[in-house]
C-alpha cells in the first residue's frame, strides 16, 4: 500500500492563529503516525486578498512550529490553465452558465422573492442564487459578454446533480451533525454554485478537487466549518473523474467568547504568541494536542 498523502491548505491573506496551528499540526501528527506524507499549498487564487509576505509568513510559522512537508509547495496561482480547462470541459457538457448579476443585485431579487416566502440558504447561511441568469438566451449572453460585463459562471445543479446521482463521502470523525461514516453529500443545498469568475478562471471549490487528486491527496484533514463544501467537492469529483479522498473534519477552536478565530483576532495570532515568548511546545498545548514525540 502506498503511504497516505495528506495536506496542509492556508489561504495566504493573513497570518495564521491558533486555528490554523491546530488543524496543520493534527495533519502533521497524522502523516507522522502512518507513515504517510505531507504536503504544502498555497492556495492564492484571490489575487484581491492574497500577499506574497503572508506566504512568507505563514511558511515561516509552520518551520517554527516544528512541521515538516516535502519540499515543493504547491501554488494554486501557478496552475491557472488547468482549472480553466476544467471548466471548459464542465462547459462542453452544457452544466456552466454566466451570471452576470453583481451581489447586490442578488441581494435584491433574494429581497424580491422574500416578501412572499422565506428564500433557501446554503449551509453558510447565504440566500441560494436565484437562477435568473439561467434564462438569458445564448444570444443575451454572447452579447454581455461582449459588452465587456463582469460575469460569475455557475454551476448547473440541477443538470449536474441528475448526472452525478447519488454521492457519499466517507468521513473519518464527528462532523458538525453528528455524522460519522459514509456521509451522503447534499451538494443542491448550495444552488447554483460559483465555479469561476471572469477575472479568476476558479472558485475555491474547483481548485480543491483538481489540486487533491493531482497531488494525490488520499486524506482531507480540515476545520468542520468546511464539512459540507465536500458535498460540492464530491459533485466535481465525479463529475470531472477525479478519486475521492477520506475527509476528517476536525472541530474549531473558539475564542473564550465562543467565536471563531478569525484571522483578524490578535490574542490568537501565532506571531502575536511567539513575540510574546510563547514556544512551539506551548502553543501544541494550547491547542490540546500531545507534546511531540
Ligand atoms: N484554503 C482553505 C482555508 O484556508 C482550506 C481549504 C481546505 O483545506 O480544503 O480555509
């Protein structure tokens, strides 16, 4: 059997807290006791927000920290053309479409719908998209996209949940339901999800499946508050033939206000704690990890 391959993801637009300490160590700690390997990505597809000294940073935190990955990390800023061909083949399958309505104008046709009947939310609490661009003509497209329109594309759900069928993930520990096991992925619970952007050939979602199964990732150590992105993660796997890997969801750590960390949240922030003397072996006590071997 091959050694398992697990991975280490941070978004570099902004420093790491104790957050991000807790979920790269629990991978760390992983890979170590199976024998397995760790790999490192970067995950800089929003050029608005990520910065090369973040980067720095961050990779700096987890060397201090005592982890170690294999040596080339990957940058999701680097392999652009790949999740562009991705979404061309989604579109070849007739399962994309441009929406070319901009937040606020989906806020008001939600607002719209909302006099009559509560509107859906996906499971991070935002209004489902309403669809309206799914009307457009091939023709109305052609030409907002040619008047130089600024345009999401979407994911058919509907088309592409009829093809996909049925979907399960297998999850290795408590996510935020109680599931545990083979966990079925509701992937329609998130509409018509953005897979790309006319500036940003990807969405968070796309690169994920793609970069995990290039890397051959077989473990998905990551925080619950992602536990059911999987059901979109496991409609583009299939939907792109792509492997599943096991997901583990591990639960957040909170502030004593019961929050989340955020990486705004300066009490937490590593750099905070190592410049005020904290040491790697008190920040894996911190996050209630065992001192390592
Ligand atoms: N880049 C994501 C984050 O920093 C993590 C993605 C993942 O682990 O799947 O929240």
């Amino acid at each position: 059997m091959p050694p398992p391959v697990f991975r280490f993801a941070p978004s570099p637009n902004g420093f790491l807290h104790l957050g991000h300490a807790y979920s790269a160590l629990l991978n760390f700690d992983l890979a170590r006791a199976s024998g397995g390997r760790l790999l490192l990505r970067i995950e800089d597809i929003d050029a608005t927000r990520c910065r090369p000294e973040y980067e720095a940073a961050i990779v700096d935190d987890l060397a201090w920290l005592g982890i170690a990955w294999e040596p080339e990390v990957r940058r999701q800023s680097d392999h652009l053309d790949l999740y562009r061909d991705a979404v061309e083949r989604l579109a070849a399958r007739g399962l994309v479409y441009p929406a070319f309505e901009s937040r606020a104008e989906i806020a008001r046709l939600v607002a719209a719908k909302e006099t009559t009947a509560p509107w859906p939310r996906d499971p991070d609490g935002a209004p489902l998209y309403p669809g309206s661009a799914k009307l457009l003509s091939a023709e109305q497209r052609a030409q907002l996209i040619g008047s130089g329109a600024p345009y999401a594309l979407r994911l058919d759900m509907e088309a592409a949940r009829a093809l996909a069928g049925e979907l399960f993930w297998r999850e290795l520990s408590l996510g935020p339901d109680g599931e545990a096991g083979m966990v079925a992925a509701r992937p329609e619970a998130w509409g018509d999800v953005v897979i790309a952007r006319k500036e940003t050939p990807t969405s968070y979602h796309l690169a994920v499946v793609i970069d995990d199964a290039l890397q051959g990732v077989t473990e998905v150590v990551r925080g619950a508050d992602l536990f059911w992105s999987t059901s979109v993660h496991r409609l583009l796997q299939t939907l792109l033939d792509l492997p599943a890997p096991v997901y583990r969801h591990h639960p957040l750590l909170r502030d004593a206000e019961g929050r989340k960390l955020s990486k705004s949240t300066g009490a937490t922030g590593l750099r905070e704690l190592r410049a005020a003397g904290g040491t790697p072996s008190e920040i894996r006590a911190m996050v209630g990890l065992a001192a390592s071997a």
